[in-house]
C-alpha cells in the first residue's frame, strides 16, 4: 500500500494504466488456443482434418514460441523506435491475426495450415512483456520500480479470463466468436493506448540501446544459463501446463467434469466445465508470483526456489505415478500451478541481484528461456500423448527437468552467497 500511495504526483498514470491493459489484453489472446483446443479440433474435424495430438500440441506452443522469440525483437523495437510504436505495430499483428480467425472461421473456410499461421501472430501478444514494462517503467524512479512493474506485469491474470469465458462464448455464438469479441477488445485497447500512452521525455528517462553484442556478452556468464533454466521451468511450467490445461483434462476427466457440472451448474457442456476447473488451476499461479517474490525477499530466492521446485517435482511425479479421483488431481493442479507461479517471483528475485546493471538484457534473455519451456512442455506432453495413449512419460520427464534444476541449486548456491550475494543488498 506504501507503495501504491507512493506513485500519487509521480510518472505518468495514464502510461501506467495503459501497460496494465495492454499487457492483460495481449496475455489474453496469446493463450486463447488453449481453451479453444477442442472447439477447434471439432471444426476441423468436420472439414476433413482430425488432429493428431502431435499437431494439436504444435498449435498451443506455436504462439508461445513465437511470443519466446519475438521478446528479444520488441525489446529491440523499444530501442529503436520507443516503446509506444513497437508496441502499436505489435498490437496491429495480432488484431488482424484474430479477424482472419474469426472471418475464415465464420466462413467455415478455416484451415490447420492458416491456425499455425494465426498462432504465430498472436505471439506478438505473448512478446508485449518486453514492451509494457520497460514503458511503464521508464516514467518512474528506481525507488518506485518494484511496484510498477508488479502493476504493469499483473496482467498475466489474462488468462484466466480466457479459461472462464471463452468456452462459454464458444459454446453460444461458435468458436469464431470468441476471435471476434477478442478482435473487437483489442481494438477498443488499441484506441485507448493510441491517444492515452505515452513514451517518457528525454529529462525524465534516456535510452541506452542495447545492441546484440550485449545479448552475445551476456549468453557467455554461465549465472545466464542458471537462470535460463530456472525460469524455463517455472514461466514455462507454468505457462505450458496453462496452454494445455483444456486439453489434458478433457482427455482425462471428461465424465466427472461432466457429471459435475449438470450437478452443480445445470450445464450439459464438458468443455465449458473444463475451462472452469482450469482458470482455477491456472488463477492460483497468476495471483501468488508476487508472493513467491516476497517469500523469496524473507528467506532468499535460492531456499525458496528449493521448496517451490521440490513441491512441483513431488506433485508431478504424483500426478504421473497415480490415478487420482478427480478432485484431488484439480487440487494437486491447482498446487503445481501454485507453486510455479511462486517460484516465478522467486527467480526475479534473484536476477536483479545479480545482473542489477543488465536487468533489461537479461529480462529478455530469460523471458525468452520461459517461453521455450513452455514450448518444450506442450510438445512433451503432446508426444507422450501420441506416443504412449497417456501422460505419464510426459509428466515424467518434466519432473525430471525440475530435479535437474533443483541439483543445479545445490551447484551454484555456495558460490553465489560467496560472491555476488554479499553486495547485492538482498537475501539470495
């Protein structure tokens, strides 16, 4: 609360409340694929084209691997032209990428070929984390950055809207629909932030362009590596698992999603139900990542990432090993997504600390390592599916990554405490 009365007569509130907005509406329509998965597969089903699981798991990752990617560009684009102009352009990409999905779906004439085209667009949704904080943040002075970026990076609660509601929106109008209502959102959005955003004078914030030579600099210190890792785990779990979240449930616990739901909602729609259970799941891991932060403030990021990944190894490998009723598997989902989001604040903890004089260079590095993690997830779970009939070996693997993770604290722990923990100013 200090914090938030703090920014009364400081920055620029506007700018401020215009990153929020935008960073909530991309996140939204970045992973709109992932509750729509059986939607869609069902309208290409009857066009002639069934998909594999293969397939089914490289469109949900497509846009998280393009939104990985495309971080590194935008945080280039800020650079270049301002933060303002790369982020117009960028929402102008996803826009027509959400028309040309609901038009061609409107029209029946939707392809798989052109949904692969379309999740590439809505990456540039995923990649407005390199845009809406750096703006946000360029207005206000470094005493001031932790709660702004906390108010502008509060937006990946987008995708929990995705899970509540389009599903339902889906089930009235057709999947199409829920393209259009996000075209239409996003432009309402584009509008507000064309006239109310605005990038930050010269005497109030100079640029520093970075160049790849940085980025080349930086990729050579073994401590990138480490936390490329770390959040490839935890972002990357956590968004992976919510990408695929739809899918894994309705190819798992369709009947008792659908017994509950004609029990408590009156509603004969599994898909709608499932797209409940997983905004649960996936709101617990949106909301807590500030708390992991302040865990990891207490204690120091590298014992909190100790229980937050032991927790996740644990509960994956419980999920993988037994068949849980169904409660108690949402439950053990809604842990795991917990979790991660956790350790997501406990990783930016400790990054500032360490590369306090490259934290933008590294946010894009490291963002991008999340997304891949995401990527690589989706598809792990997609081959175990298609492999194997089930998710077990997927489930497997990923908590083996954790494991590895968890080894790979016990190796730089001593050195970091020894080194640069003792200048840092915070518990590592």
């Amino acid at each position: 609360m200090a914090g938030l009365k703090e920014l009364k007569g400081k920055g620029h509130t506007p700018t401020l409340f215009m990153a929020f907005l935008y960073f909530d509406m991309s996140f939204m329509v970045w992973t709109m694929l992932g509750p729509l998965s059986t939607e869609i597969g069902e309208a290409l089903a009857l066009g002639g084209h069934i998909m594999s699981a293969g397939e089914k798991a490289t469109l949900l990752s497509l846009p998280i691997l393009s939104g990985a990617i495309l971080r590194i560009l935008l945080g280039f684009g800020v650079d270049k032209i301002g933060a303002k102009m790369t982020a117009l352009i960028s929402q102008m990409v996803v826009i027509l990428s959400l028309l040309t999905a609901f038009y061609m779906g409107a029209n029946d004439s939707i392809t798989y070929d052109v949904l692969l085209i379309v999740a590439l667009g809505l990456g540039f949704a995923g990649a407005s984390f390199a845009v809406a904080l750096p703006q946000a943040g360029q207005w206000y002075p470094p005493k001031l950055q932790g709660v702004v970026l906390g108010i502008a990076g509060a937006g990946n609660i987008g995708v929990v809207i995705d899970f509540l509601f389009a599903p339902k929106i889906a089930e009235l109008w057709g999947w199409h629909a829920v393209f259009g209502v996000g075209a239409a959102m996003a432009i309402l959005v584009f509008i507000a932030y064309l006239f109310l955003a605005k990038d930050a004078p010269s005497d109030i914030y100079t640029a520093r362009p970075k160049k790849l030579k940085d980025y080349v600099k930086l990729l050579g210190d073994k401590d990138t590596w480490w936390f490329s890792l770390f959040y490839a785990i935890s972002f990357g779990g956590f968004v992976g698992f919510a990408g695929y979240m739809k899918v894994y449930l309705m190819n798992t616990y369709q009947a008792d999603m659908s017994a509950f739901g004609i029990e408590v909602f009156d509603e004969t729609n599994v898909k709608v139900i499932a797209g409940y259970f997983g905004a649960l799941c996936i709101f617990a891991g949106a909301v807590l990542r500030p708390v992991g932060g302040n865990i990891a403030d207490k204690i120091g990021g590298i014992k909190s990432l100790y229980f937050f990944y032991a927790m996740v190894a644990l509960l994956v490998t419980l999920t993988a090993t037994v068949t849980l009723p169904f409660f108690v598997a949402i439950f053990v989902l809604f842990l795991i997504m917990a979790n991660l989001g956790m350790a997501n604040g406990a990783v930016f903890q400790l990054v500032p600390q360490r590369f306090a004089k490259d934290i933008g260079i590294m946010t894009g590095i490291v963002g991008c390592a999340g997304g891949l993690g995401g990527t690589a997830l989706i598809k792990t779970l997609g081959w175990s599916k298609g492999q194997f009939g089930g998710y077990t070996e997927g489930f497997l693997i990923f908590a083996a990554v954790v494991v590895v993770a968890l080894i790979g604290l016990s190796l730089v722990k001593t050195r970091w405490r020894t080194t640069w923990g003792v200048q840092s100013g915070g518990r590592i």
